[in-house]
C-alpha cells in the first residue's frame, strides 16, 4: 500500500469501506477545557483520489459548516472511490467566540505551513497541515465575506495549473477570479505541494446564506463527480452554468467619509459611470456620487453604512462578456433559490 493510500489521522488509521469521526486534539483553553477538531473521513472500497474539504479556517465564516454538514447527509457517500475528509470546523476557537481570528489575535490563514514551536495560530496550521493536508490530493477550502462584507458565489484559484482550472470549471460557481494566493494562506501551503487548491468564496460572516449554501453544496458535488469519486450523472434536467474566468478586479473605495447608501446589489452588471451609491454627511446635506470607474459585474459589497474615507465599499471584476456573466449569475441564483422553495427535507429539516 502507497503511503497515500493511508489515511491515519491522530493515530487512527481507517481503512477502505470505512467511516470515522475523528476528534483532533487541540491546545486546550486556559481554564484547561479540552479542545478538539472534528474530522469525518469516509473512505471507499475503490481507489481514488483524497478529497479534503474544509470549512471556518475563520471561525465566523459560517456558510461552509453548513455546506459540509449537508455534504456528510449525502447517502451517495457510501459508495465513493476514493476517500473524503470533511472539515467543518477547523479555527473551533474563533467558532466558539463569533470571531474570525484566534485568541492571541492572529489570522489562522495567514499562518501556513505553521510551525510547532509557534504562535497559537501557527500551531493549528502546523497541525492541519501535519495531519489533514498530507493525506490529499486535492483541496476545497469554504469561506464567506468577512464581518459586514457579502461576497458573490465566486472561486478563487491559480489556473495556472491544469489540474485546479479543470476542478474550477467543475465546481460550476458563475463567476472564477484567476488569484495569486496570500503568503502564509492554506491556499499557498497547498500550491507549494502541487495540490490542487480551490477557495469558494459566498455570502457574509456569521450569517446563513441559502443561496451560497446550496450552490456551494453543489459546487463540492460536481467537484467530486469531475475526480470520479461519485458516479456520472446519467442525465440532468439542469443546464450547466457557464463559468466566467477573469484575472482582473478592483475595488471602489470610499473617496469621503460618511453614509452610504447603495443603489446597486451584488451581482450587478455595471457600465463605466453608473451611480453606485450616495456618499452623505451625516451632519448636513452634502453628498457625493459614487461612480463606477470601468465596467463589469459587483462581486462583492460592503454591508455597512458607515464609512471613512479610503474605506472599500464595491468589489468588482472584469469580463468581456458582461451580459453572458450577468445571465450565468441569475440562472445559479435562480436554481438554488428554486431548490430552496421546493422544500427543505432532503436538507433534513423537518
């Protein structure tokens, strides 16, 4: 048996056509309380590849956790080739407290490949890496905006790999931002050992997103379709959605302090002037105009109403084809929220 073949995590090893909810020992809190990772590895019968998918590396970025949660419910599950590790929390501290960084304040993903005579934040990445990414052979890593931000169902990945640009395609999200990767992120730890690497990016901290759940749901599934862990479809009554790839974006940022007020939603197509919102003295009656510098589609936005200056308000990327981006975004919103209004039982709510 190669050594990829084995998949022993703290100490357990778990054999083809076995499951295992792995609790993986964490620094304890100060008071002594016993912290632990959960893991669920489900390993087929079939060789295949090792599929980690990891969830809250923020600990307040919450729409991944429901993504796997619903994944792990999967009856299909029971038949893959190959094996899944499912991580649905990985920074339990930050998910604990609502917050998306560690106690000693660090960025757990900005701490990679950690080290064990570290800080906190780059024990746990030591840790994961140690334990969790030496087992796979490819990567989804689940996030959402940060506190007060929103983000567009999106992957982010460096297609200069063949293999991770088959992946994005795969996953089916409307939009694909062709992204170097943040130093010291588990993304860069990955790429350094040619593992390919996918970020889904959807919805806002500490909130549920429907739409972002369930796209993402879906995302992970076509993933594990393209790698031949699940059976092919045989037939869909779905059109794919057309993947959008651009290496370009930008951020608008606040050119004064004040109140915004939006006039454009996430998702929306922009021409080179458009009015993205109104920018008030709270004190008075100034106001500014915010215009968009050069066309295309809002990513990503700012929730907050509160601004100073310098401040990024409207996240947006550029394509050719504005309108074919523009129909791909409503036709994946359209079918999730559609999903969403037949029921919510196969979800296991009741």
């Amino acid at each position: 048996m190669s050594k990829k073949q084995i998949v022993s995590i703290n100490g357990i090893q778990v054999e083809p056509g076995e499951s295992e909810t792995i609790l993986l020992p964490m620094p304890k809190l100060y008071d002594w309380t016993p912290m632990h990772m959960p893991v669920h590895v489900i390993r087929g019968k079939r060789p295949g590849p090792t599929l980690l998918v990891d969830a809250a590396i923020h600990g307040d970025e919450v729409n991944g956790v429901e993504v796997i949660r619903r994944l792990l419910k999967k009856k299909g599950l029971k038949n893959i080739a190959g094996t899944l590790i499912a991580v649905p929390i990985v920074n339990v501290y930050g998910f604990l407290y609502q917050n998306r960084y560690l106690m000693d304040r660090r960025d757990l993903n900005r701490s990679f490949p950690g080290s064990s005579k570290g800080s906190l934040a780059a024990r746990l990445a030591k840790l994961v890496m140690d334990e969790l990414v030496v087992h796979a052979t490819h990567i989804i890593d689940l996030h959402t905006g940060s506190l007060q931000r929103s983000n567009l169902p999106q992957i982010r990945a460096d297609l200069s790999g063949r293999a991770t640009k088959k992946m994005a395609i795969a996953f089916g999200a409307p939009v694909v931002l062709d992204a170097r990767e943040r130093d010291g992120s588990l993304r860069q730890a990955a790429n350094e050992r040619d593992i390919p690497f996918l970020l889904y990016e959807a919805g806002e901290a500490l909130r549920f997103n429907e739409i972002a759940i369930r796209i993402g749901l879906q995302g992970v599934l076509n993933v594990m379709h393209h790698l031949e862990m699940l059976p092919l479809k045989i037939s869909t009554k779905k059109k794919a959605v057309p993947c959008a790839i651009t290496k370009s974006s930008y951020w608008v940022r606040a050119p004064h302090s004040g109140t915004i007020h939006p006039l454009k939603k996430l998702g929306a197509r922009v021409s080179k002037d458009d009015i993205l919102g109104i920018i008030a003295n709270p004190m008075g009656i100034e106001e500014y105009k915010l215009k968009v510098p050069s066309p295309g589609i809002i990513i990503g936005q700012s929730n907050l109403p509160l601004v100073h200056e310098g401040a990024a308000l409207f996240h947006i990327a550029c394509f050719r084809e504005l309108q074919q981006v523009a129909d791909g975004i409503n036709q994946a919103h359209d079918e999730a929220k559609q999903e969403s209004e037949e029921g919510m039982i196969d979800d296991g709510f009741h």
